[in-house]
C-alpha cells in the first residue's frame, strides 16, 4: 500500500483531513474584540465578620445607620448577607474599605 492510499483510507475512516494547518494572519484581537462594558453599580457582600466583631458591629452601623446595636450584631453573626445593593462604584469602594479596616472580608459583585 502507498502512503497516499494509507493517507487517504484514514482521512476516510476518521473523518478528518491531513492538509496541513495553515498560518493565519495576525488577527487584530483588541479591534475585534467587543468593548467591556465597565460595571457602575455593586453589591456589597459581607462574608465574613472576622475575628474583631465588635469593630465589624461598628463598620456596619457606619454604613447602615438605621440599624441597632442589636440589629448590626445579628447582621453581621449571619454572614454572609448583603449590606448595600446596587451603590455606585465610589460608595462601595468606600464600604469595603471600612469594613476591611474593621477586619470583615468583603466581596463586590
């Protein structure tokens, strides 16, 4: 058998084709690319209170000033909860900053 034969009864039994690849040119990938749209709205994620709870209570009644003393205790033991929804970019960069100081582990989406 030939090796052309042998080429050509494997790209039958396989389905596949044995032309070699060819180069493709330098695709301009950033020009293609959709532009990101960036995100101006996040929720704040309280996950953890950390180990410093009475900081983290404060941090809290900072950013949540209707809460009690009560009400920001019982917030942040129940970790992970949602402490602002939808703030602008500059809020919630502000509110993580706080509750990191305080020791919380904080999460923007």
């Amino acid at each position: 058998m030939e090796v052309s034969d042998l080429v050509s009864a494997l790209e039958d039994e396989f389905g596949v084709s044995a032309a070699a690849p060819m180069m493709m040119g330098a695709m301009p990938a950033a020009a293609a690319a959709a532009p990101v749209e960036e995100k101006d709205e996040f929720d704040v994620i309280l996950k953890d209170g950390g180990s410093n709870k009475i900081a983290a209570i404060k941090a809290v009644r900072v950013l949540k000033p209707e809460l009690g003393l009560g009400e920001a205790k019982t917030f942040v033991e129940s970790a992970p909860k949602t402490l602002l929804e939808a703030a602008k970019k500059e809020d919630a960069e502000a509110a993580k900053k706080t509750l990191e100081e305080a020791g919380c582990v904080v999460e923007l989406k």
